[in-house]
C-alpha cells in the first residue's frame, strides 16, 4: 500500500468469489473505501463476532468505525433496496450518515427498470441471460443511452424528470404487452428518495482526488467478477458494467496513474451464477458436494450456485486484463475432504490444445485437469500458513507457478478471523 495511490480489489472469476470478506479485512490498512460499479443484484457476506451480513450497494468497510465510504458513480442505485440495507445497518449499531458518501453522478434504478428487466428476459424465452431482475441491465441502457436519472436530479426538478422516464418505459412495455403493477413498488421507492437525501451527496471524483491530495490511502470494491465483465467476459452472459481495473477509473474519477496494487480474488475451485458457458462445471456427485459444504447460493437471490474445479485458463487472462499483483484465495476449507483436486491447464477446442481463453466458450471447450492429491486435513482452525498440510502448500505453489502471480492471502473460513496473510 502507497499513500496517495488507491489499491483495486477485484473478482477473477464469475463473482461471488468472497469479496466482501477481504474487503473488511483490509480496511484497517486504509482510510477510504470507494465502491466503483455494479448495482445491488451483487450481494457481498461478511462474518464477525458471531454476526451475519449481506450488503448489496454500501461498500464494506462500513463496519470498520471512522472510515469514510464513497459510492461512486458508476454504481446504479436503488433507492428503495438502498434504505432497507442502510436501516438494517443502524439497527444493528453501524452508524451510516456521516460516514457513507454517495456520488452525485450514480445513475438510480426505477421501479419500471425492474418491469423492463423481466420483460426482457421473457422475451429472450430459452436465451435468457439469467439476471437477477434487479433491473441493473435496463438502467445502464439508459445510461449509455443518454436517457438516465441520476442521484443529483432529486435535487433539481425531479418530479418531472422521474415522470418523462417512466413514461418512456411505459411505451416499451405497452409495445411487448408485459403486464405489471409498481403502485406499491414506487411508494416505497419515493421514500427511498427521501431517505436517500439525508446523506451527503457528493462531486466524488472531486472528493477521492482530493483525498488522495491530503495522502490518504484509498480502497476500491468491485462487484461480479472479471469474467461478467461486459467488454472481456463470457459475453452476451455477463453484467452490464466494467468489473474489471479500469472500471474502478471510470466508476470513480481517477486515473489510471493512481492505481497501485491490484488485489484478484479467486475461489480455490470455481462457481457461476445463471445462464452461460463454464468449461469446468461439474454435474456429479462433485460439485454437488462442494456446493452443500461451500454454501453455495446467492447471497441476495438465493439461487444455487454452479460449481467446478478452478480454470487456471479463465484466471491467467483474468490476471493479465487487471495487471494483478497479489492473488487473494478464498474457501479453500472448503476442498479440506477431497481425496483428489483437479485444477484446468488448458483448453482442447475442435481437437486442438489452447492455453488462452477464446472469443467464444460457449461450444466446443473441454478442459484439460491436472490432478493433484488432496489434503484431508480440517484446515479451519489453522492460525498460519507453517501449519498448511504438505499437500495444500503443494496446491498453493502449484497455482502460483501456473499464474505468475503470488497468493498473499488464503481464506479458510467465512469469518473475519479464518484469514492467513503469508
């Protein structure tokens, strides 16, 4: 960590690899945590003390007292869901309103986005993408459309700004026939306005730099993984904003002289959420097993997460796009009972051997595994890394020769404590 310069934290895979948690171990080390894309279809555990939490839009190192935490603006908000993860926050005791700062440029997700999200999906029929129907992908259309509410029009004239966007995804909606009923959806969504009001808004670019100005130290939160990414991830089946670094740029307003270290964050095998290609997805007994013992579901939707073996293949290009530095690995108790763990080298496309990742996996991709001895071994009480079983640290070496890059932190638990930094 330099002083002046803000640290990136990212996914590599297909989101849900453990971010929340790493985050809230490493605000200690800074003063700042910036959240710089996504919206609240991502949901982000953190465990400590006994105490479960999901947080969807505020970054998380709200937990860590005095820290100040910046929405950006490349994050789309929603009101309504916003207020209801704020409220339970300070039921629990975390004071929010001085310390959350939110940008006066974050685009707002309306009621009707979430109508046009299943509208959309429905009329894809057996293409569906598989979103969460948050309404994440409706509001960046109208961002890059030009066509967008943002957090600082409540301030200026929003009644009539809100109703000319309505009425425009009315016409989308009148035009495919999708029946729908907002009424009590949008009341709550209007108090979530004025709730909304009562934090500082924000210039958060003008805010972070001068920041980084004063010397402080800044960390940057990413949602979904880099393989979601909308430009270099499995593409059409990907979110709708840049998870990966250069987002973090664009999402809040620095440049790309301030990055320093990038933080990748990997599950030790891998897991995807919804519709799209995963070469090493596994539908036996396997991947059954590491769902029930990873608790693997949706934070926010609940939904069952696919699992498989890590894809080295997937993570090298993962690592290359962000310029990663230091490799995060998380859940790695959860591979504890395995007597073999596999890990993908490459790929074998109509016959051929590739060790890059293609325009298109959605057909034709088979994985190539090395197989490796497992470590049966409870790692979950370990305190640090001398007392990882041989085999484990054969695992760990093993992937950082494989992807050129050092793993400086493994998770082996979801709670604050399960954390060894080599």
């Amino acid at each position: 960590m330099k002083k002046g310069k803000v640290d990136v934290l990212l996914g590599l895979q297909w989101g849900d690899e453990g971010k929340g948690k790493v985050v809230d171990v490493l605000t200690p080390r800074y003063d700042v945590v910036a959240r710089f894309q996504g919206g609240p279809n991502a949901g982000h555990t953190l465990e400590f003390e006994g105490e479960k939490y999901v947080l969807r839009s505020i970054p998380s190192g709200i937990f860590q007292g005095g820290k100040v935490n910046i929405i950006g603006n490349g994050v789309v908000l929603a009101p309504d869901l916003f207020m209801d993860e704020a409220k339970a926050l300070e039921a629990s005791g975390h004071s929010l309103r001085e310390r959350l700062h939110i940008s006066r440029k974050a685009h707002l997700i309306m009621p009707t986005h979430r109508v046009l999200d299943a509208a959309y999906e429905a009329a894809k029929g057996k293409s569906k993408v598989g979103t969460t129907g948050k309404g994440i992908g409706p509001t960046y259309t109208d961002k890059v459309s030009r066509t967008g509410l943002r957090v600082g029009d409540i301030f200026d004239d929003f009644n009539r700004k809100y109703s000319e966007c309505k009425a425009r995804h009315e016409a989308i909606l009148k035009s495919m026939n999708f029946e729908y009923d907002i009424e009590e959806v949008e009341k709550k969504w209007m108090e979530g306005i004025e709730y909304l009001r009562q934090f500082p808004i924000v210039d958060s670019e003008h805010e972070i730099n001068s920041l980084l100005k004063e010397g402080k130290s800044v960390l940057c939160e990413g949602a979904q993984g880099t393989l979601l990414d909308v430009d270099f991830g499995s593409y059409p089946f990907v979110t709708s904003s840049n998870t990966i670094c250069a987002g973090a740029c664009s999402g809040l307003g620095i440049g790309p002289n301030r990055i320093g270290e990038v933080y990748g964050i990997m599950k030790a095998y891998c897991t995807r959420v919804g519709a799209g290609p995963f070469p090493t997805e596994l539908f036996d007994e396997t991947g059954a097993t590491i769902r029930q013992i990873g608790h693997e579901y949706g934070a926010v939707t609940g939904r069952e997460r696919r699992c498989g073996w890590i894809d080295l293949v997937a993570l090298r290009y993962a690592i290359m796009i962000n310029g990663v530095t230091q490799l995060i690995m998380m859940k790695s108790d959860v591979l504890d009972g395995f007597d073999t763990i596999k890990a993908c080298v490459a790929y074998k496309q109509n016959g051929k051997e590739i060790n890059y990742f293609p325009y298109n996996i959605e057909e034709g991709i088979e994985p190539v595994y090395v197989e490796m001895p497992g470590w049966k071994t409870d790692m979950t009480q370990f305190t640090s890394e001398e007392q990882f079983p041989e085999a484990f640290s054969n695992y760990v070496k093993f992937l950082e020769e494989q992807l050129e890059t050092p793993i400086k932190i493994i998770s082996i638990g979801p709670d604050r404590e399960q954390t060894i930094v080599r």
